[in-house]
C-alpha cells in the first residue's frame, strides 16, 4: 500500500488496540464496514491488512488526507437521520470505535455475514466525571455489549473496564463472532 507522500498514513500506534488485538479473527481479504470512521485511521489499517473496506460516517472531511488509499470505499451517510445503507449479511467484519447509537444495534447484527466478526469499543457509563462524551446516550450501561449479543454471537472478549493511562476513561470493548 501506498500513500500521497506528503501525508502520514496512520500507523500501528493510531489504530485502536483492541481492533489490532482482534483484527486476525476477520477473514484474510474480508469486506470490513468501518462505521463512523472519523479520519479513517481503523479504515486505513484493515486496508493495510489486506481487507476491502467500506468506511462510512456522515461527515467525511476528516477522513479527507487518506481517501486515495486503496482498498477503501468512502461512504458519507448519516446513520442516525437516514435508513441503513448497508446490505446485511455481507460482511465478515464489522468495526465501530468511539461511536453509540443504539438503534444501529440490530443493522450491525444483521450486517454479519457468518463467522462475521463484530469489533466494538467505546465509552461507558462513568466516562462522564473523566471528560466527554457525558451525555447518557452516548454511554453504555454496565455490561451491555455483552447483554446486547448474549445469545446471538460468540464472545471472543469481553471488558468493561476504568482506564488510567494514557489518560482516564471508562470504556467496554467486544470482540464476537457470528456461528
């Protein structure tokens, strides 16, 4: 893979290390929906990994320093205004980092192809005395990923954890795959 020059591709240290931690369990060359994907640093990493990714959020300035990487389609759409865009059961990677909005919650289900993977993680309930985001809804409850694929996926990891370093946070993380 490469760059424009001039533009420094976000690397290992950019990527959240959950979804380095995880990425092995998504099939070599599988379609990735990177959803809200801000600058596109996880985007641009599964690209680099080898997979096809489709990055979507509803704003796509951000992401404007790495849309001539190759092996990613850049999708501006507003998944909290509009219906979702997405085909289900086509993906075999589903990424979604520093992003709640819990009426997605079935659509990135049935987006799974099977032995889809689901890699989620962000904030949770008492982020709030840490900084933003505060607002309850854009919090999870004590164990809801989990509580939200009970059943449904294989858990491969699960945490729901208080961070102290590189700065405090609390945050849940998920890593499941669709049987």
């Amino acid at each position: 893979m490469s760059g424009h020059p001039s533009v420094p591709l976000p690397g290992p240290t950019l990527c959240s290390g959950w979804i380095r931690r995880w990425a092995h369990l998504i099939p070599t060359g599988g379609r990735v929906l990177d959803v809200a994907c801000g600058g596109g640093r996880h985007a641009v990493w599964l690209a680099a990994q080898g997979h096809r990714v489709t990055a979507v959020d509803r704003d796509l300035s951000l992401s404007a320093a790495v849309r001539d990487i190759p092996g990613i389609t850049w999708v501006e759409h507003d998944l909290e205004q509009s219906p979702w865009p997405f085909e289900p059961g086509v993906w075999q990677g589903v990424v979604v980092v520093n992003y709640l909005h819990r009426p997605l919650f079935e659509p990135l289900l049935a987006a799974l192809a099977p032995g889809g993977v689901l890699l989620y993680a962000t904030y949770a309930e008492g982020q709030a005395r840490f900084g933003r985001p505060r607002n309850p809804d854009h919090l999870l409850k004590p164990g809801e990923l989990l509580e939200w694929v009970r059943g449904r996926l294989k858990v491969v990891a699960f945490e729901d954890v208080t961070e102290t370093s590189p700065v405090p946070r609390c945050r849940q993380r998920l890593a499941a795959v669709r049987a």
